[in-house]
C-alpha cells in the first residue's frame, strides 16, 4: 500500500482542517482519515535547500516512519520541515519526528 498524498488539494485540506503539532524543526498537520489506513505527505520548501538537500531529507523521514511504525491510528498528515531540518544528524531527526508523532 502507498501511504503517500500526491495532491495539492489534499494537502490543502490537510492545512485547513488539521489539528496542528510543532517542534523546532517541524510543524506536524493531521485529520482523522475516511478509510483504515493512514496517508502521509512530506512539505519540504525550498528555504531548505538544493533539490539535493531537500530530497535525501525526504528520504530519511520516509524511512523513519517505515522503520518506527509511527502513524498509530488511522489519520492522514503533512510533515512539514522548518528551515534547518536538513542539517540535524538522523538520531537527531528520529527524536524529532517521535516526538511529533506521540504529542
């Protein structure tokens, strides 16, 4: 299953309606799904960095939450990544996103 939202209106749905969680390096978005499976889109800006920046820090996040099962109900979320994400270590990374994920 492919647990990713590809479209822009998705996203902006997300945006409008979603309960809102921070950290210093990112700001978590989630609604309660239709359907039993959670979807999960990654906004990362350009302010980041490089495409090359921007794109192995999308990588990384999408093994952390492959590897930590974090998504534990069934709510669709946008991750999205404040200016200084793409430069933490990726411990540093896995307490980030646990933490937006319990709160």
């Amino acid at each position: 299953m492919d647990h990713r939202l590809k479209k822009e209106k998705q996203f902006s749905y997300i945006y409008r309606k979603g309960k809102r969680s921070n950290s210093k390096f990112f700001t978590l978005f989630s609604v309660e799904s239709k359907y039993d499976n959670y979807l999960i889109g990654f906004a990362i800006s350009k302010k980041i960095g490089k495409a090359n920046k921007r794109n192995k820090l999308k990588r990384r996040l999408k093994e952390i939450i492959r590897l930590n099962n974090l998504p534990k109900n069934f709510n669709n979320y946008v991750l999205m990544a404040k200016p200084g994400a793409a430069e933490l270590e990726f411990n540093d990374l896995i307490k980030e996103v646990k933490y937006l994920f319990e709160k």
